[in-house]
C-alpha cells in the first residue's frame, strides 16, 4: 500500500532515450542510488545497480542508454536491459534484470510512489 509520493523531477527533464535523472531511495536506513528515464513516451524508474554486480550503470551522470537510444547499459560489464522492464537481454546480468521503482507522472512532475519505508 502506497504511503505517499515524492518528487523526482519535472517530467520534461526526461527525454524519450535520452538523459536520466539520479535519485536516491530510503532503504533500511540507507541512501540507495536510483535512476528515472523516459522510454517510447513512458517515464521509468530503477535502482541503479547492475544485475551482474552491485556497480552504477551510468557511464557518465544520467547515461544509463547505448548509443542507439534503445537499450540500458552498464557502462563496466556491458549488460543490457530492456528500458521498460528492467529485464536482462544480454551481457553478464545472467538472466539478473534491473529492480524496478515505481513512479507517475501527475501535473507536469514525475513523482516516486513510496512505500513502507522508503523515501
């Protein structure tokens, strides 16, 4: 059950295959890195952690896409990941998809949808 929401960014700060935008979440005490992105009209949100290991994706600041656009890549191991889904497409996420955050986009914002716990 959501407990709340807080605010990510302004929606348009997303462009569709482009830049994201870092965040971090609240978990058991800890600031835990995360990512938002925008994927065929649609905002997305993730831990920021590959499936291989616990290492960022970004290969620069809010760089989580392959040059085409199209996928999301781990800037140390190469894996790739399936932007509206998180799931494992290839590399050393072995099958190990990306952990999903849930988000909304309400008035012009993107917001996170918390839940126990977080923030």
């Amino acid at each position: 059950m959501a407990a709340g929401q807080r605010l990510i960014c302004a929606a348009g700060e997303l462009a569709d295959g482009g830049k994201g935008v870092r965040f971090t979440v609240d978990r058991e005490g800890r600031a835990i890195p995360a990512f938002a992105i925008r994927y065929r009209g649609r905002a997305y949100a993730y831990i920021n952690e590959c499936g291989h290991v616990p290492a960022e994706l970004d290969w620069q600041p809010g760089e989580f896409f392959d040059l085409s656009g199209l996928y999301l890549i781990c800037a140390i191991h190469g894996a790739l990941y399936a932007p509206d889904s998180g799931r494992c497409l290839g590399g050393r996420c072995q099958g190990r998809g990306l952990k999903p955050l849930p988000v909304q986009e309400t008035d012009g914002n993107l917001f996170l949808m918390l839940e126990n716990n977080d923030g």
